[in-house]
C-alpha cells in the first residue's frame, strides 16, 4: 500500500510551479537548499559529476561553484518545474524522472544531493538504495529532508479540535520519519561513515485561515504571527572503498580506558 500517490504529487508540482506567484513560497527550499550546499563545501573535494535529486529549482546548486561541483544532472518529477530552474555557474542537464525509480547506471556519480524530496517518497529505503548503487566507491550523498516533529504546532491543534467535536481525530498532516531510524535505513542501504544531525527552522505567518484557529490561541506569538517549526534531518552517507578509513579490529587497543585518569597525574620524578 503506497501513502503518496506520485501522479497526484506530479500534478501538485505542476500546479505550484504555474503560480504566478510562486516565487513567495521557495523561502524554505532557499534556506535549506544553502544549508545542504554548506555540507558540501565541508567536505572539501572536487565533484567531477553530482546528481540532485528532487532538485525542482536548483535550490542547492544556486549556491554551489564549479570549481566543487564539475557537472551537475538536475532531476524532477515535474517538468514544469525543472524548466525553471535557476541558473548557475555549473554546467547542468535536467532530466525528467521519478525520485523512486532513478534511471541512472550503477557507480555513475561521485556526489549526490537531495533537499526536501524524499520525505514524499513511499519506499524510502529502496530509494536510498538506489542512491547509494547510482554513486560511485567513496562517493558521498548529502541530503535533508522533513523530520517527525515537523509542524507540531499544527498537528497538535488540530487533534484538539476534532478531538473536542468528533471524539476522536485522523492523521491530517504527512508522515515524516523520525531521526532515530535515518541512520538505521542509510545503514541498511550500505552506507558508512554516517553523519545525522537535526535543524528546526521556525517560521511566523502574519495570518490564519478558520481552521487554524486553534493553532493561533494555543502557540500564536505576542504580535499574532503564528509559528510553524519544520524539523530538518541533515544526512552525509559514504559508499565504501577501501581507500577509506576503517574501525580498529575489536580487542586490538593498547590502552584501556581506566589507565586515562593517570595520564594528567604527575609522575614522581615531577614531584621531586
């Protein structure tokens, strides 16, 4: 059983994309989209070919240069989305594909990034298996996605209300997957050298429709803005090589952790 219909998300996209306005709504992908970028920057290589994944308006590669990133391929379930992608310094090919069935051959990138897609996906797992499969030995994947506690403020007034009228409540918000199991999966896709961190970005809207009300009486600010807090999941993700560096074998120490207490104790030659 799928949660997201992918059709129906397509269609979302293209929607989105034709406002006229759309420009207005891209704050979080920018903020995120730079955030992702940093990571990259952390790692201090050259990529001579990165796939973005989800990648819409090139919300990442906006903020990347070429002297990081060689070529870059940009894919998107929606075309109209990916027709208008923001331009960049990087040398770029758009294709048009689905974020679970990645029409890419095995060990074909050295980076792959990915900023607020997958958190629509319906297989996750298969999805970062994909990933990891399309990357080379000792490429890395840098992503982020939407986390478990994103939009609590919404989530929880709305199962107060219905709570209060209809003496129970139904999920109104989409899934998300929570911190604790990203390693898990990234581990289970072959991953190594794993890195997981969280980011809450909070944003304030000057205004409500009805059916927030509750939302503004229970977590409304001082100047009646409402807060909305998005969790982000950060994840960096190495395929392995052997070139890599490698945990010591178990039992190989020479030192045990009870002789580190001595190591600041001053010998007797010191007290004379």
């Amino acid at each position: 059983m799928n949660v997201f219909d992918r059709t129906m998300k397509k269609r979302q996209k293209d929607w989105a994309a034709a406002l006229q306005d759309r420009h207005q709504f891209d704050y979080l992908r920018d903020e995120v989209g730079s955030r992702v970028a940093d990571r990259v920057y952390d790692v201090a290589r050259t990529f001579p070919l990165a796939l973005d994944i989800g990648g819409g308006k090139s919300h990442i590669a906006e903020h990347l240069s070429k002297e990081f990133v060689e070529r870059l391929f940009l894919s998107d379930i929606s075309e109209t989305t990916l027709k208008q992608r923001r331009r960049s310094d990087i040398p770029t090919h758009c294709v048009l594909a689905d974020e679970e069935f990645l029409p890419f051959k095995e060990n074909t990138f050295d980076l792959v990034v990915s900023s607020l897609s997958l958190h629509w996906i319906n297989d996750l797992p298969g999805a970062l298996k994909q990933i990891h499969q399309v990357l080379k030995p000792d490429g890395v994947f840098i992503g982020a996605m939407v986390g478990g506690e994103t939009l609590y403020e919404l989530r929880c007034s709305l199962q107060l209300a219905e709570t209060e009228r209809e003496g129970g409540f139904s999920p109104h918000v989409s899934p998300y997957t929570a911190v604790t199991d990203l390693g898990n999966l990234l581990g289970q896709a072959g991953f190594n050298m794993l890195t997981v961190d969280i980011d809450e970005i909070q944003v304030h809207y000057p205004g409500i429709i009805e059916v927030m009300t509750d939302l503004q009486e229970m977590y409304g600010n001082e100047d009646g803005s409402i807060p909305a807090t998005f969790e982000i999941l950060y994840m960096i993700g190495w395929k392995p090589h052997e070139s890599q560096a490698k945990p010591a074998k178990r039992g190989s120490a020479t030192v045990s952790f009870g002789d580190l207490s001595r190591i600041s104790q001053p010998t007797n030659r010191d007290k004379s």
